[in-house]
C-alpha cells in the first residue's frame, strides 16, 4: 500500500495508470468503507482511496474536533479490502488559500442542507478537487448518506464531470444499525439502543409495502421513536434523485430520517417498497 500525502506524490503514482476507481473517505474506517474498497477493486484497476476529515463540510457546532481519527488502522483496513494506494492530505495540501467554492442547487436545500448550512457546498468542493486530482474513472459513495449521493450526482450531471459515480448499499451492523464513523461515541448499551432506528425505518418500509398510508406510518414512527428515547429530527419519504417529499411511494423512493441518540446525530435510509 502507498501512502501519498501530497498531490504531486498523487500525480506521479497516477503516471499512466488507467482504470482509477477512487473511494473518498473522513478516515475512521469500518466495514461500510472497506466494502466501497472491495466493490472498487472489483470494477476498477486501480484503487486509490482517500483519508481527509474535510474541515468545510462541518459547521462550527459540529463534531470536527472530537471526530476520530484512526490513520494506522484505516491504511490496514484499505490495504486488506484492496487499495492500491491511500492519498491522506493535511489541511493545508487541500485548501491553501481557496477563493472558489462549489455551491449546489435545490437538491441540496432541504434535510441535511437545511440543517448543516454550507455542508454540501464544503462536500461537493472537495469531491470535486479530489475528482480532479485523482483522474479517477469511477468513484464509490455509500447510500448511507443518501441526500449527499443525490448532491453529488447532480454536480457531476451539471458540471459534465466524465466520471461513472456508483452508489453502493449500507453496511449494517447485525442489529441492523447502520455503519458509521460516529457509532464509535456510543457505550455499548447506547449502541444496542440505537439500533431502535433503523428496526423503526425498516417497520415502516414493511407496512408501506403492505399498502397503508405513508403518512400514517411515517406519524407513527415518529411517534414511537420519541417513545424510546430518540429526538426525531426529520422522517420522511423521499424521491432519491431529487429530494423531493413523496406522499405515494414508489419502488424507487426511500424512507430517510435523521434522529438524535444519546447526544449523536444519526441519519440513514431504506427502500420504501420492499
Ligand atoms: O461521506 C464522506 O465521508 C464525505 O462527505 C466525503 C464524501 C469523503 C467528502 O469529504
């Protein structure tokens, strides 16, 4: 596994490599990134992933500062899921003195957008740098963040990005709570109770399936989420390509919430129809 800290470092590993796939990262690897890992390895020559906890994309009350980082365990985690190479830039190498941002449109506006004023503007700037400085062919994101995948495939539409984006499904833990850097906050009790959220998202998928009124269920779930101990930030059904709210679900739409647990932010998302 190499490990390129500069972007200079990345363009001569590039040298005449074809058939980059790039899977970006914050670090605090878990199974979810090592599936990207894996599922780029298996379409792409070469893998080259990235390890850069991007400072724009928190606001100034967010977690930047207690975010884990864990780079010795991230470059195994990589090189066992079959990286090639690791570009983990500083700050410094990213975002020297930037005066050009990109800004997304309405896709962007509502959910997160609505919440983390700035963020998918921060993401989308560095997605695309790293677009850039990788030449990557193809490019890995989990569904997990299902608003950023929907942000980040309208910047490519509109901006004539040539890069094939694959959005890749959810790893989840055997209690079904989705994987993410930010479960490391949790004790292992929290841990067991968090799972209540997506037991809660994927009850709701079941009986939507079955015919009942989106509305009603989706009441109910926030009803029932408050219940046990979750502050239900948003739950709702969701065209994925859009972010448009659906009141008749469809067998593209999603059922995506955020909650909070215990002090942490949680979001994730299932298929409505099953
Ligand atoms: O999903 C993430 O980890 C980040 O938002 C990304 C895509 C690596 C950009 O910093």
């Amino acid at each position: 596994l190499k490990l390129l800290k500069s972007i200079e470092e990345v363009r001569q590993w590039r040298g005449g490599r074809g058939g980059i796939g790039l899977v970006p990262t914050m670090g605090a690897l878990h199974e979810g990134h090592a599936s990207l890992v894996r599922q780029a390895a298996d379409t792409c020559h070469h893998v080259l992933a990235t390890i850069f906890l991007n400072p724009t994309q928190f606001g100034p009350s967010e977690d930047l500062s207690r975010y884990p980082r864990t780079l010795e365990a991230d470059l195994l985690i990589c090189e066992q899921s079959g990286a090639e190479a690791v570009f983990a830039p500083d700050v410094s190498e990213m975002h020297p003195d930037m005066q050009t941002r990109v800004v997304p449109g309405a896709v962007s506006f509502a959910w997160e957008g609505a919440r983390r004023p700035g963020h998918f503007e921060g993401v989308c700037t560095v997605v695309l740098k790293l677009f850039q400085i990788s030449q990557a062919e193809d490019a890995f994101f989990g569904l997990k963040d299902l608003q950023q995948c929907a942000v980040i495939r309208r910047m490519a539409i509109d901006l004539n990005l040539p890069i094939r984006l694959h959005f890749c499904e959810t790893v989840r833990e055997s209690s079904g709570l989705a994987m993410s850097s930010r479960n490391s906050y949790f004790s292992p009790e929290d841990r067991r109770g968090a799972s209540g959220f997506s037991a809660a998202l994927f009850r709701s998928a079941e009986e939507i399936s079955a015919g009942k009124n989106p509305q009603d269920i989706l009441n109910e779930a926030r009803s029932a989420l408050t219940n046990d101990g979750f502050r239900v930030d948003y739950i709702a059904l969701v065209n994925p390509m859009t972010m448009e709210e659906l009141t008749i679900a469809s067998k593209e739409s999603r059922i995506m919430a955020a909650v909070e647990w215990k002090g942490v932010r949680l979001i994730d998302n299932v298929a409505a129809c099953r």
